[in-house]
C-alpha cells in the first residue's frame, strides 16, 4: 500500500512563488523516478517535472529556469519549488512516484495523488 499525500497547493498573484510537497507512506521498499504533472482545464494533462532515483532532472519547456524539482529520500518526499508564476500555470497538480512495495513482491508501479489545485491570479 502507498499514499501519496499532496500539499502546497492555493492562490498566488502573478510573479509570486509557491512549493509543492508529497510525501509517500506505507509498505515502501524504494523509490525511483518522482513526478509532477498538471492538468488545466480543457487540456491534456502533461508532464511538469521529474527526477529520477539518480538525481536527474527533466523539465517541461514552459517552466524550464522557474520551477525546481527536488527530492528527499529519508522523507519519501518530492518538492517543487515555483517561482514566476504566471496565470498560465493555473492547474491541478498531481504527483506520481514509481515506487516498489514490500507486499508487492518489490515489483515497481505507479502511484498518484489526489491533486491540488494551484491558482494564479491577481
């Protein structure tokens, strides 16, 4: 069993700064690869940023020198730190690990949260 439970999220004016926290609970083994996506309405949804096991990074070109991933292993834990926020980010931000459990034979699968919605507005 994995929760993933998602905070951060609100309204902020334009240019403002905002962080994203997921923190993952239960039967966890290991955690590979860390996510955010984000879905506006009337789009599809698309990947935000990620980070693999490895520290790697990969941003969307949209957010690319705005936003940062980040990673906290000891705390199961995914941030992403926003900061020129324009009402173009407004969306719902979801969180997805690959993670591998102990009641799940250490295979890896995906995991989301529930999304928070992330304003921006003046």
């Amino acid at each position: 069993q994995v929760q993933l439970v998602e905070s951060g999220g609100g309204l902020v004016q334009p240019g403002g700064s905002l962080r994203l926290s997921c923190t993952a609970s239960g039967s966890i083994f290991s955690i590979n690869g860390m996510n955010w996506y984000r879905q506006a309405p009337g789009k599809q949804r698309e990947l935000v940023a990620g980070i693999t096991g490895g520290g790697r990074t990969t941003y969307a070109d949209s957010v690319k020198g705005r936003f940062t991933i980040s990673r906290d292993d000891a705390k199961n834990t995914v941030y992403l730190q926003m900061s020129s926020l324009k009402p173009e980010d407004t969306a719902v931000y979801y969180c997805n690990v690959d993670a591998s459990t102990l009641d799940g034979d250490y295979d890896y699968f995906d995991y989301w949260g529930q999304g928070t919605q992330v304003t921006v507005s003046s």
